[in-house]
C-alpha cells in the first residue's frame, strides 16, 4: 500500500540519439509546427526575472497567426500578456488557458544528455529546461486555441478562448498573476482558467499500462517564507569560544524545528482526494482512505504518512530550511551574526499566525526575530462542476480506460490567486507521464515526448470544440 499509494501522489500532486525532426504534417521550419515552436521557446533561459525574451518570441508568434494581443506589463525584464481569439474588449465571457513562462535554473550543464537551453530534438522527445515545467502546457494551449481562429472570424462564438503567459510563477508569481489578478481581472473576465497542475500516469496498475489515471488540481497550499536572525556581540576568537554565540544558538534552534512531529489532519481537498482514490483503488487500500477519520486506522495512518515525504506533505504543515548564512570572516573568527530561511507550506492560509507562533515555540529564544518575507496568495478549493465534468470526459475520449481525480496540491502555484476570485481554476496537464519524465522535472534532462505534446493538443482542441458546442452555465454537481 505505501509503494503505490507514494507512487500515485509524487505524480498526481505537483532510442537513437541523432538530432531528427519528428515526421508529421508539419514543415520543418513552420511557425505552425508546434515541436518547432517549443524547441524554439526552449532556447530561451527565460530565468525568473528574465522572461522578456521568451515572451517576446511566444507573443509575436501569437500575433502573426491573428489572435488578439493585449499586454499588461512589459518591464524589468518580464511580461505578461494575453492573446485571444476576440479582443478582450468585447468582454466575453473568457476561457483562459494560463501558463507561466520562467524556469528554474538548469544546473551543471555537463549532466544534461543534451544542453537545458538546445531545445534538442531527439528518441522521440523535445529537451530542454521548461520542456515540463511549463513551456510545453503553453504550446498546447496556443494550438488548441489557433485550431478555431478562423471559425472566430466567421462565426460569434459564445467565449472568448484566451493564452495567458504570465512571468515570475517560479517565485511567487508576484511578478505576474497577482499583478494581473489585482490590475486586470475585469479586462481579462475570466470565467475558468486552465493552468499547471495534475497530469496522467501509467504506472499506479502495473498490470495494465493502458489504464492511466490523471489528476485534475482543485486546491493547493499557501506558500510562507520565513527569515530566522539573530545578531549579538560575543568574543570573537574561535580559539576561545563563548558558552553561547550566534551561529550555535541558530543551528540548535533549527535542530528544534527539524524534530517537530507533524500533526496529521486533512481538509476539504485533500478528503475528496482520497476519497475518490480510494472508489479507483479499491479493496481494502481503498477502505482505508474512505476512512482516514477512523480512530482504529489512526495509528496505521500516522505511520504511514509521517514516513513518506509525499504524504507527509499532503497532511500536515510543513517545514523546510532552505538556506543558512552568516557573516564572512576567517576561519578561525566568530561570526556575530546569522540568518536562516524557511520555505513553509500551509494546508489553510488562515492558520498563518498561529503557525508562527508554533515555529516561535519550537525556536525557543526570543532573541532569534522572525519575519515574514513572502507570502503567497491564500489557498482556496475549487468545487468541481460542469468544466470539470466536461474536461473529465475530455481525457476518457483521448485517453480510454483512463481514470480521473480531484487532487490537493501541496506545491503552491499562480492558480491560487484566480481562485481567490471565486472562479473555476483546474490544474490539467493532459498528457501521461513515465517515471523518468517525472524526475525531470526541476532535474537534469528535462524533455516531453513529441507525442504527448501532440496529444495534449488534441485534448484542448477537443475541450474547446464541445464548450463551442454546449454552450450552458456551469451547473454544480455533488
């Protein structure tokens, strides 16, 4: 039971080898040919910060094949723009298609099988740092949406089908969705967005590869970072060191933080996550997970998802150091100050005070401060209805066999901030992922298949092709 159920939330949570072109309809050189496009998207090292470049390609290709551009911020070095089948000032109701443009950093470039900005065209696969996370979400979204520009110039369609490429995901987003949300929601009008999230895998039935199962985020955690200092003047030789100094007390009291026990607990997501896992999984692993409130599976269940980092995750607020600094000197000097940085993920955003004061409690010393120095847009549950229901069915006609879930997220992403607008936000990549793409992601040799891309196309082009067809208001659902 906790192979396959770690196994199913490390995904659903968050050949030769010569340079060759897939065969497909497409030219080479086409800007219609979506494997050229995200090679080319790749290329750029779009870093946080940085993203101009890479906007800049994806906007012009946007605006050469006649969709609407609207740019809502070009400066510093980042943008965010939209582009669409109608101009946003029509103000239909919008589908907006949402992608971020920044990456993380790729690493040493010597463990990359192919270099994180060549775009590399090879067994199959397109490589490069974004290729997952998230460049190619936006191909897919840019494709599907370009597959009906010419019925929008015939026909008054009954939404307007919008890319969103937004800078700054990668670090908070503060740089991009929050500055769209608190600037430009009403231009934008959105009525869903569609952004990262869930994706499919194949190997939670090892007896059936054909039976992929997709996860569909409705909710995540709210991101808090924390900086620990302490500063006070002590003798400053090593040879004769104080019965306490700044870099001693710090890494004791970080050794508090580090033995903290979690309490378990689930909200609203995380339960109907696992409760719809469990109808799929079934037996007795199911009967479980419908069952996490019962007290005679209490101890089986700390166990297990105190154990497993996935789980632990899911069900608890957590705790990362990320960094520690102190001031320079030699070797043998004392430093009288210390700093150290805490990435913390919370099930709600409305328990951030009192979980300060429980990392005030388990520092333990009042002179080491604490402050607040980001904090990500509250976390908020989206309640699937008929966009769901209706990307649900999507999937199963591209995907048979397949099986789909509602999924908290214990990441945190941009997605937050249009939720807190009180509209539908899913996160859906629709393509299935194998275990070395999946541990691609934010690693070395980052790549997608030529063919998941493609399917992922057809899957937004379907999404769109039946919102085109039944054009009905959202209807809730139990």
């Amino acid at each position: 039971m906790q192979k396959k159920v770690k196994l199913l939330l490390i995904v659903l949570i968050f050949g030769i080898k010569n340079f060759t072109y897939c065969n497909s309809d497409f030219s080479k050189d086409s800007v219609l040919n979506p494997v050229a496009v995200l090679s080319k998207y790749l290329q750029f090292a779009s870093y946080s910060g940085k993203e101009f470049e890479a906007g800049k390609y994806l906007m012009d290709i946007c605006k050469d094949n006649g969709l609407n551009i609207t740019v809502f911020t070009d400066t510093g070095g980042s943008i965010n723009f939209a582009a669409s089948l109608y101009p946003l000032a029509l103000k239909k109701p919008n589908i907006v298609f949402h992608h971020h443009i920044d990456v993380v950093p790729e690493g040493n470039h010597s463990e990359w099988e192919y270099p994180p900005f060549s775009g590399a065209i090879a067994e199959g696969s397109i490589w490069g740092r974004g290729a997952l996370d998230i460049k190619s979400l936006g191909i897919m979204h840019l494709f599907a949406i370009l597959k009906y520009r010419k019925l929008s110039e015939n026909s008054n369609l009954p939404y307007n089908f919008t890319l969103l490429a937004v800078s700054g995901e990668e670090v908070g987003g503060y740089a991009g969705s929050k500055i769209i949300v608190n600037n430009f929601f009403e231009q934008l009008n959105p009525i869903l967005v569609l952004g990262e999230g869930g994706s499919g895998i194949d190997f939670l039935f090892s007896a059936n590869k054909e039976k992929p199962l997709f996860g569909i985020t409705i909710a995540e955690k709210t991101s808090l970072s924390l900086k620990l200092y302490l500063s006070m003047e002590t003798l400053a030789h090593g040879a004769v060191a104080p019965s306490e100094y700044p870099n001693q007390m710090m890494v004791e009291a970080l050794n508090r933080i580090n033995k903290r026990i979690p309490r378990i607990k689930f909200n609203k997501a995380s339960r109907r996550m696992f409760n719809e896992v469990a109808k799929i999984e079934g037996g007795f692993k199911g009967f479980v997970l419908q069952n996490l409130n019962w007290i005679i599976f209490e101890p089986l269940i700390k166990r297990i998802f105190t154990k497993d980092p996935n789980l632990y995750a899911i069900s608890s607020n957590t705790i990362t150091i990320t960094s520690i600094r102190s001031s320079q000197g030699a070797n043998n000097q004392i430093s009288q100050s210390i700093e150290a940085t805490l990435d913390c993920r919370l099930l709600s955003s409305s328990e951030d005070k009192v979980f300060i004061k429980e990392v005030q409690d388990l520092l333990n010393d009042p002179r080491i401060k604490i402050e607040i120095t980001e904090k990500g847009a509250d976390s908020y549950v989206t309640i699937p209805e008929y966009y769901y229901s209706l990307f649900e069915k999507v999937i199963k006609n591209n995907f048979k066999k397949s099986k789909v879930a509602s999924i908290f997220l214990p990441a945190s992403s941009d997605n937050n901030y249009f939720r807190s607008k009180g509209i539908p936000v899913y996160g859906i990549n629709p393509i299935v992922l194998n275990k070395k793409e999946l541990n691609s992601i934010h690693n070395i040799n980052e790549h997608i298949q030529i063919s998941s891309l493609l399917s992922g196309i057809a899957v937004f082009e379907q999404f769109i092709r039946e919102l085109i067809a039944h054009p009905v208001e959202i209807k809730k659902f139990d």
